[in-house]
C-alpha cells in the first residue's frame, strides 16, 4: 500500500472536519420558555438523573464539554462559567437573534434532522419546520411505537375527556376487553400504515429496552395473551393517567406488528397500481441509557430472535450498543438487515473511550453497515458536542489506520462520508443529492490541519519504546538541492505535542532564495517568514545516532502552500495525476564515491581516490579491503534498522564508487527516502574515516556520478489502456526534456559527466529499449528509467517536472513520435536520426538548459511562474559565484557539499 503524505492526511481531515451529517437519530430542541429549569443542563453529558447527575461535573466526558463549550463560548473554562454565558443566551428577550445564532452554530454541519418526536410532550418542544429552519435539507420524523400505542390505548379507553366509566368497564366486562382490544389492534394497524405512506415519516423506533427489554420473542402474541396485559394497564391508568406500556406481551405485540406492516404493506403509484414501497427502517434503543433501564437486558444480542424473524425489515441498532459495541458490530455483520449506530456515546464517555469504540466497531463491521447520530436532545449543545468530538474521534482513529497502512486515504475519505451522510441517505431514502462541493473539496484542499494529540500519538507509536532520541530533525531541501534542517531537542517537540500545540517552525522567506553559502539572490529578502510544518508520515530514525527527522513543507501563516516550496511542488505534481486516475512508483540507484581524507595543510585538495587493488564495475574485489566491506554492511544494516530495505548494492567503474539501490515507492515518499538515505550513507562514511561525494565528475578520467531515477505508473492507471498511457506519458516527458534537464542537471559540473559513449545517457532527446546511452531507458511495461539526472539536483523539483511533463502528455495524448533507438544516437547518422525523430540535443550547459526552461511556456505554466522565475534567479546567482571560482577550487568546493 502506498505510504499517505501529509497532504493526503490533510485531504482526509479536510473531509472530517467539513463532510455534511445526516443526523439519523435526534430529537426536538426543548422550546424558548423550556430551556431552562425542566432538565439541568448536566444533562448535555451525562444518562444520570435525580441526585445522581450532580456527580457528572467529575466525570471525563463533562470536563472535555466544559473545555470546548468554554471555546465555542470565549469565555473562561469552567462550569460556572459555561452555565451562565448559556443563561445569558438564552434569557435575553431583546436578543432573539442571539439564541438563534447560538442554535445556528450548533447544528453547523448537519444536513438534515430524522426526529424522534416522541421522548417529550409536543408543548414542550419546538416543530419539525422549525429544526428544518436551521439545516440544508427539511427534517423528517420517526415515529416512536410505544408513544403511538401509549395515545392510542389512553385515547380508546377514556376518550379524550378521560371517561372514567367506560374505562372501568373494559376492566369489569370481558367483552367490553375483547372489543376494546380489537379496537386497539386495529387502531394501532392504521397508524402505523398511515406513517409508512407518510413522506415525512422515514422510520420507526422502538424504546422496549427501556419498557421489558430486548429479548423481544420470536413470534407475534396472539390476542388472548395480550388481553390480560391490557387489562392491568387501564387498571393503572384509572390510578395515575398513564399508559406507559410495562407488560413483554404487549410490547411484543406492537413491535411484531410494525415488522410485519413494514415487510407486508404496499401502497399505489399516481396510477393507482399496487407497488411495493421501499420498507422503512426499525430503530432500536440498545444500551446505554438512563437509570429506568435495565442495562443488562438492554444487550442487543437478544434481538437475535426478532431479527431471524424478519430478514427484510431494516433494523438499527442505536447508540453503539455501549457497552455492548462489539455485539451490534457483530449483528450488523452477520444480519443483511442490521445497521450499527454509533451515536450517543459523543458526548456521553470519554475522549479514549470513543477513540475505542470505533476502532471496535470497525474492527470487524463493514462501514457500509455505520451510521452516526448526535441523539441530541432538550439543549442544543448536544448536538454541538456530538459534532465536535466524532470529527475528532475520526481524526485521531482513520489518520492512525492510514498511517499503519490498515486503509488507504482514498477509502478513508469514502469511509468518513458514507458513516456521516450516504449511508444514511439511502437506508432512510432521503433521496438526498450529496453536496458537490464535498466531492471537488476532497480532491483539491489547499489547507494545512495541524493536530497536535494525533502527531503525538504517531510520534509515540513510531518509538514504540525504544530509546528516546535527543533530537528531532526537520529537513528541507533547497534550490541548490543542498540538504537543510532544524534540531528541536526531543523534549521540547513532544511538550509542544502535549501541550496541544503545533510543531510547526518559523523560517525566513530567504530560504529559496539563498545559495549554498549563504549568499542571497539580488531579488531575495530576509524579511517575511515561512512556517516550516514537518509531515509526520516521513518519520525515520537517524540520520545519526540520538536523531530522528522528518522532512518539512513551508506554508503560509495562513496554512496556503507555499507556491516556491519544492516539496509542495511535488505533492501537488502527485494529486494532479491522481485527478486524472495515474498513480506512480518512484525508485532510485544513489551513486557515490568514497573518498580518502588528506589530512594535510600542505595540499590543496583535501580528498584523494581510495588505494584498492583493481576496482572496476561489479567486481569483488573490494571485499578485500576490510574497512570498505565494514562500511557497506553497516550502510545496509543501519537502513534496514531504518525501515529501509536495500534491493542490491554494488561496485561502479570510477575507484571508490559504489551503487545503492532503494526500493520503489509512491513519489514523494521516494523522494524523502532517497534523500534521508544520502545523510545516512555519509554519516557512516565520515564516521568510517571517509568521505562520501555526490559529485558528478570528481575525476576528469575516471566514470561520473549519477542519481538515475526509475519510474512506473502504478496500478491506478488499470481503467486505460495501460500501453496507451504509457506511450503518452513518455512522450510528453521527451517533449520537455530540455526543460527538464535544467533541473536534472542544474550545475556546471553536471555537463562534464553529460556525454556519449559512457553509459550516462547520452546528449540526445530520445529513448530505447534497454539502452543505457538514451536519456530515456524503456524497461518493461511503465517502467522506464531516467538517465539524465545527478546528485547536484533538487529531486523534488526533477521529479515534479517529469511527472507534469508525463502527465500532461497523457491528457493531450501526446503522440510518441520518437522511434525505439537500438543503439548510441551519437554513432548514427543524421538520416538514421531523422527516421528515429532524434532532432534534438539535450543543453550542453546550465544556461542553456535554464533558457530552454524559460522559453517552454508550457512546462513554466504546469511548475508555476513564480516558481521558475526564481529557481532561475538562484541558479543564475550560483552559476555566477562558482565562475569566478578557478576548476580545482570549485570541484573542491562542491565535494565539501555534495
């Protein structure tokens, strides 16, 4: 699985924090003259009641409310101080528009509302058209069973007027029972018809954990056994004027009833046809609940019976089942008809306890079976905490699961949209469209999202009890491709994370624009600042002993992406051929030169080619020299330790040089590693006693130094004809190579290597199968190999300038019209080019090659102007610096760097 970068976390939480709610399951804002005095307020967290509910405020879910109430509220975190800023929205009778802010705020991110109208009386609460005012999309109801049959029996025993003789002889009288019953049954079938042909109702729901439990039996009651249960209700109702259903008999029956209308019931179209309706969905209280629930029969597991029953009746289990969650996962697994909620617990336990749950129920539930609900209530705060905390929850939980490659980042997006709206939408056939905008955010974010408690706990499992580093690294690489990077002590990083606060590093907008001494470029200014944010999925231990590092991307103050930031470049490069359905696979042969030390102030050159006996390349000989053989195998092992997998390693033609090769992987991951792995390899070599040189052409006789770069596109190109998109890709990338090649070989000293006949890919404009003397070596299939670059290069800039290049090819179907060359294009003859359609050289200088980028409009509108006008300007600088500089100096000078 491909390793997610920061900007694909940043896409995943971009969808967290914005992906629009169906809230499936809630129920009525308590109205103005209600909001205070009916229910403490505790009750925005805490199931408790009574006396019971003045323990909530020492509970871990009400301190986390009281902090992000306080937030929302601007004013100082304590519960006094929460209840009285809420006190003051909500009593001001001059300020309406206040309240209505504040409810406005609260449900900010909910699409529509299915209300559960039956929990209150309807006086005490506001309409359906009034929570519609404050969401996207009109509200809906639910329609509660045991309230439908509760109105119902008070209604047919004591009429309206309560009509206490007649419900006294339904008590006396068999018959006036049996009549009463009929009456009842039948009563109750038309209701629930009528709702199931009601547009406005999209499901029912059923309290019988709260009633007699969920161990609801596997058949329909028969009347004769209902009658007696009935019976002792009008005998309590005569007592205390309610009806509240206590009998298992009758609340089976109506439980039974409603699945067997749902399943059975069909209505007509505008023609009058008898047609099957799409069935409506049962929800079912499961767990958690206040102290008028028996908790252990609240278990889902004993819907078991019921469920069998009737396999086509939609059924939701609601509020995660908790503590029973992996019991709900397991029936929404096993049962096609069964779908887990996971809502109430927010805000209801605590932060660990909801990062728990869902990485329960995701364990082993498919996410097409999840749905989320606030279960708001009474207080509109309810809803805000729910919204609040789930989104965290699936910050901290998906961002984990993507970064161990358990899903990737795409699915992850999927995942979180389809638990929050689709899925949803289409059990309860809202028929809703899902917002156009979420589908275009979740591909082109520009946003950074710093999350301090999720880096930590990455930062924490990456350590994974080994011992603590001292320093942390953040690198960038800059326009003269030389390696930069902050140390923050260890310490002080993890207190930044524990402290909830961003690890990101102020940086001087001077950094792209400054060569390798320092020096700034005439258009450059020290004033400005960049934030310099490290991307936690490049974590590595080392380079050295005591360190770990990460590379960084510059942002704005704001959070934009920083246009010259030339990593940014290449996240970009990658979504962009993402949009266009390519992927690709990056991996690359890291030449170097080990070096002896002269530890001399008599000679000027500080370094000389090593003492060995016949080294050529891929011999063995170098075995023999004990010190190089220690080094090799340290390099390996130390990477492996790394995570770095070395594929082959061995001799080159020049004395002293070796070739490393690294696995392939997604582009800038490769980047990142093939950079991080060159700190590695020269730290080792120094600490060996040697030095370790990127330079292209330390020797005037002996073989160049190269940074080849091979490159696949990887199986998201499946839905093309892969060879098709093979062909263009190519082709456009050798119709730019000329711009290309001011970022592959972006020193002077990189044209004393570019030549022909010596295995460095020649200085033609063309490719060949297997061919080692064409800039481009086809390999097999995609995989193709880039000669022409070096160690002098910013790989992040070569590497987005191939893929653009590569990219847009493939978008304008750039014909390849350049013919396979079979041999070295310098020994053929000009005819003999023409037919291959090699009619251009690669630039034979820097200058030349920063001309051929300029004049390719089309190669400086897909980096960005901005960018190449100041990548220019630095090279130009350089190029200027190093001029003055006689050969020996400058070779030196570069070693010491490179």
């Amino acid at each position: 699985m491909n390793t997610p970068t920061q900007a694909h976390l940043d896409l995943l939480i971009h969808t967290i924090r914005t992906t629009p709610i169906v809230d499936h399951h809630a129920h009525p804002l308590l109205n103005w003259e209600n909001q205070t005095g009916k229910y403490p307020l505790l009750h925005i967290t805490s199931e408790a009641s009574g006396d019971a509910i003045e323990s909530a405020t020492t509970s871990l879910a009400h301190l986390r409310a009281v902090r992000q109430l306080s937030k929302e509220l601007e004013c100082v975190p304590s519960w006094e101080n929460v209840v009285a800023k809420l006190e003051a929205v909500r009593l001001d009778p001059n300020e309406p528009e206040i309240w209505n802010e504040w409810i406005s705020r609260c449900l900010e991110g909910v699409h529509t509302i299915l209300l559960d109208d039956g929990l209150d009386d309807k006086a005490a609460v506001e309409d359906l058209d009034w929570h519609t005012s404050f969401v996207q999309s009109p509200c809906k109801r639910i329609v509660r069973i045991e309230t439908v049959a509760s109105d119902l029996i008070k209604h047919l025993s004591a009429g309206e007027f309560h009509d206490v003789e007649r419900a006294e002889a339904i008590v006396r009288d068999p018959a006036k029972l049996k009549e009463f019953w009929e009456n009842l049954a039948g009563s109750f079938d038309n209701a629930i018809k009528s709702a199931i042909d009601d547009p406005l109702v999209v499901g029912f729901k059923s309290v019988v954990a709260y009633r007699t439990g969920l161990d609801v039996a596997g058949k329909e009651p028969t009347g004769d056994a209902v009658q007696p249960a009935l019976k002792e209700l009008v005998k309590k109702f005569l007592k205390v004027r309610t009806a509240r259903l206590e009998d298992s008999s009758l609340n089976d029956y109506i439980i039974h009833r409603t699945a067997t209308l749902i399943r059975d019931y069909k209505g007509k179209n505008d023609d009058e046809d008898v047609i099957r309706k799409p069935r409506k969905p049962i929800q079912f209280h499961t767990g958690l609940g206040d102290s008028d629930l028996t908790l252990a029969k609240a278990s889902p597991s004993h819907l078991q019976e019921f469920i069998r029953a009737y396999p086509d009746v939609p059924m939701v289990l609601l509020h995660a089942g908790y503590p029973f969650t992996k019991e709900i996962a397991y029936m929404a697994t096993v049962y096609k008809n069964v779908y887990a909620d996971i809502g109430e617990v927010f805000p209801c336990i605590s932060k660990d306890g909801q990062e728990r749950l869902l990485m329960e129920i995701l364990e082993l539930c498919p996410w097409s079976k999840i749905l989320w609900s606030t279960d708001g209530h009474w207080f509109p705060e309810t809803y805000l905490l729910a919204i609040l905390q789930i989104r965290e929850a699936f910050e901290t939980v998906l961002c984990g699961y993507v970064l161990k490659g358990q899903i990737g980042w795409r699915a992850a997006i999927v995942l979180v949209q389809d638990l929050l709206f689709r899925n949803a939408n289409k059990l309860y056939h809202l028929g809703l469209d899902f917002p156009e905008a979420q589908e275009v955010a979740s591909r082109s974010l520009t946003t950074r999202y710093p999350n301090p408690s999720r880096d930590l706990t990455l930062l924490q499992e990456f350590l994974n009890n080994t011992i603590e580093p001292t320093f942390v690294q953040i690198c960038w690489n800059d326009y003269t491709a030389l390696q930069r990077m902050r140390l923050v002590p260890f310490r002080k990083f993890t207190s930044l994370l524990e402290a909830g606060r961003s690890t990101d590093i102020g940086i001087t907008k001077a950094v792209f624009g400054m060569i390798q001494n320092d020096y700034l470029i005439p258009s450059s200014s020290p004033t400005g600042e960049y934030r310099l944010h490290p991307d936690f999925s490049s974590l590595k231990h080392g380079p050295v002993a005591g360190h770990i590092s990460m590379h960084g991307e510059f942002r704005e103050q704001d959070g934009s992406p920083v246009a010259l930031c030339p990593r940014s470049l290449l996240l970009r490069s990658v979504e962009i051929g993402s949009q266009k359905g390519l992927g690709f696979l990056l991996g690359f042969e890291i030449e170097f030169l080990l070096l002896e030390r002269v530890e001399s102030d008599a000679v000027m050159d500080r370094y000389t080619a090593l003492k060995t006996d016949g080294h050529a390349w891929s011999v063995s000989k170098y075995y023999a020299n004990p010190k190089i053989n220690a080094l090799l195998k340290n390099m390996v092992e130390s990477l492996a330790q790394m995570g770095i997998y070395v594929e082959q390693i061995h001799a080159e033609s020049a004395t002293g040089q070796f070739e490393l090769i690294l696995p392939p992987y997604p582009p800038v991951q490769a980047v990142d590693t093939l950079l991080h792995t060159r700190d590695v390899l020269a730290n080792l070599a120094t600490e060996a006693g040697f030095k370790l040189t990127l330079h292209p052409k330390p020797f005037a006789r002996a073989c160049g130094t190269a940074a080849h770069m091979h490159m696949s596109i990887s199986p998201e190109a499946d839905a093309f004809d892969a060879e098709k998109v093979t062909q263009h890709f190519y082709a456009g990338v050798l119709k730019h190579m000329r711009a290309i090649t001011a970022f592959s070989y972006s020193n002077a000293a990189s044209y004393d290597r570019a030549q022909d006949g010596v295995w460095a890919g020649g200085r033609w404009v063309t490719w060949g199968t297997q061919n080692r003397e064409t800039a481009l070596r086809k390999i097999e299939g995609s995989h193709w190999e880039v000669k022409i670059i070096d160690g002098l290069a910013n790989p992040y800039f070569v590497a987005s300038a191939i893929l653009l290049a590569g990219i847009r090819g493939v978008e304008k179907e750039e014909k390849m019209i350049w013919g396979d060359c079979e041999l070295d294009p310098a020994t053929l003859s000009d005819m003999d080019r023409k037919e291959l359609g090699i009619s251009q050289m690669l630039p034979g200088s820097v200058e030349e090659a920063l001309r051929a980028l300029q004049e390719d409009t089309e190669m400086v509108e897909m980096l960005g102007g901005e960018l190449v006008e100041r990548y220019v300007a630095v090279k130009q600088f350089e190029g200027e610096f190093l001029g003055k500089m006689g050969p020996d100096e400058r070779r030196l000078w570069l070693m010491e760097r490179y």
